[in-house]
C-alpha cells in the first residue's frame, strides 16, 4: 500500500488516461452499432456520446464492456421501441424473422427478409443467420455476430464500411464480435461438401440396397467431378429440386435425414451467395 502510495503521483495519471481512452472507443463502437443515415432515436449522435461519457465512469481495468453494450443497447430500445440488437434463443426458431426483421426496421433498410433456410429445426438457425448475413450484402450491411456467452444467438447490424473499424475496436475491449457467420458455425459453402454428403448419402443407400437413391445420388457426384461440366449452377439447381422432392417419399434414416437437410440448406446459402455477389463454389 505504501508503495502504491509513493508511486501513485505517476501512475493514476496514466490509469486515467487509459481508462478515457478505453471509454472514448467504446463509445467510437456504440456509434457505429447505432444507425448514422437515421436518426432513429430523436438524438443527435454528441447527444448519445455525451450521455455515455457520463454514465460510463467504471474501472476500465476492470470493465464488462460485454455487460455494458447489452445494458444500454436495451435502454435505447425500451425508451424508444427500436431493435438495435437481436436477441434469440438457441431454439427460438419463431423469433428468427420477426427480430431479424425488426433490426432493418430500426435501420430504415427496405425489404422483408425471409429465411429459406429456416424450418422447425433448432440446427437451422445458424444456417438463417448466414443467410441474413448474405442477403445483407447487397444493400452495403453485414450481421456481426457477438458471442458474450450467453445460449442465445446474439447480433447486430453494420454498415459493410464499418465492419473492419467496428472489430478492431472491439477486440481492443474484449468483446467477441465476427463478421463471419459460415466459418463461425462451421457451415461450408463449397463443392467439396456438397460431393462429402452425396458421398455418405449413396454409401448408406447402397447398404440399404436402395437403387434409386444411389442411382439419383451418383448421377450429381459425376456431375460435379467432371471438369468439363459447363453450368455447375444448373446443376445445383437441379440437385436441390431433386432433393426437395425426394424428401415426400423417403424413408431416410436419421443419419441420412441430417445430411439431406443440411445438404438442401447448403444448396440454398449457396443460391443467396450468388445472388450477393460473394465468391462462389
């Protein structure tokens, strides 16, 4: 204590000017999470900036930003009935569109979203929010995931300009923003994974002796692996039309109905990625 004391002279100047640098980037991030185009909430962004400088005098050494971010975020919605950020349950299924929809609202980004991907499944979630993410793509926003571990699916959206600024002042507070739905959920959106599931699917065809289920399956994998295959996109379409098809009369095991269900979602991130101009297959 007494060393702290001499010493004190030196080193709470520092601490201060730390913790106000800490409190003015955090403030830098909030700015971006609200809308600048709009003014959603009848204030000024000095006003919002100043109203956080005031309340935000906690220990920057010690600071829950994670705590902080989701405490004000939710006053800003309570006091002035916006979505600034989406808060949905990890099998909340029926709150994927209704919340997702409401941010573009708050935004005054035009267009209702809705998820193809989307079904009664609790695994579909990650696959709708990557397909938000992509449909975002074209009118110049993305969806930042924000993992502060929690069991639900937490997020926001950004301008595409501000992404960049926006995680790198989130790592300097420790908050785990990404702006990479497909690689943070492990959900590949490539060739390979498409033949990886046709693969399994004929192998447990073949040890169900199910001819026509192998027959369909080999004909897309041959498709696929020829290098001389002029419209893969033709291709795709029509193996998500026969996948779609088949699953009214299949009598899929669970192991197989897991890899059709995850294969059709694929198929369809697949068509919104085009469509936003992002690299393909």
């Amino acid at each position: 204590m007494s060393f702290g004391l001499i010493f004190s002279p030196i080193w709470y100047p520092i601490y201060l000017i730390i913790r106000k640098q800490k409190h003015l980037l955090y403030l830098e991030l909030l700015s971006l999470i609200i809308s600048r185009d709009v003014d959603v909430f009848g204030v000024t962004q000095h006003d919002v900036q100043m109203k956080k400088i005031k309340s935000a005098s906690t220990d920057a050494f010690t600071f829950d930003y994670d705590m902080l971010l989701m405490d004000q975020l939710n006053e800003l919605i309570e006091e002035k009935e916006s979505w600034l950020v989406a808060r949905i349950d990890w099998k909340a299924t029926d709150e994927v569109e209704p919340q997702l929809n409401a941010l573009l609202t708050t935004h005054n980004i035009k267009g209702h979203f809705r998820a193809t991907t989307l079904s009664e499944s609790v695994d579909s979630i990650p696959f709708a929010l990557c397909e938000f993410d992509y449909w975002l793509v074209n009118k110049q926003y993305r969806f930042i995931l924000w993992d502060q571990g929690s069991d639900e699916y937490t997020g926001f959206i950004c301008e595409t300009s501000s992404c960049e600024r926006l995680l790198e002042l989130a790592k300097k507070l420790t908050l785990t923003f990404k702006v990479d739905m497909a690689n943070e959920f492990n959900i590949c959106v490539d060739k390979a994974t498409v033949i990886e599931h046709l693969t399994f699917l004929i192998a447990s065809s073949k040890a169900r002796n199910i001819k026509q289920d192998i027959d369909t399956f080999s004909f897309f994998v041959d498709g696929l692996n020829d290098p001389e295959c002029s419209d893969i996109n033709a291709l795709y379409e029509s193996l998500y039309s026969q996948t779609c098809g088949m699953m009214r009369y299949a009598d899929y095991t669970d192991e197989e109905y897991e890899k059709v269900m995850s294969l059709i979602h694929i198929l369809q991130l697949y068509e919104v990625k085009m469509k936003a101009g992002l690299s393909d297959f």
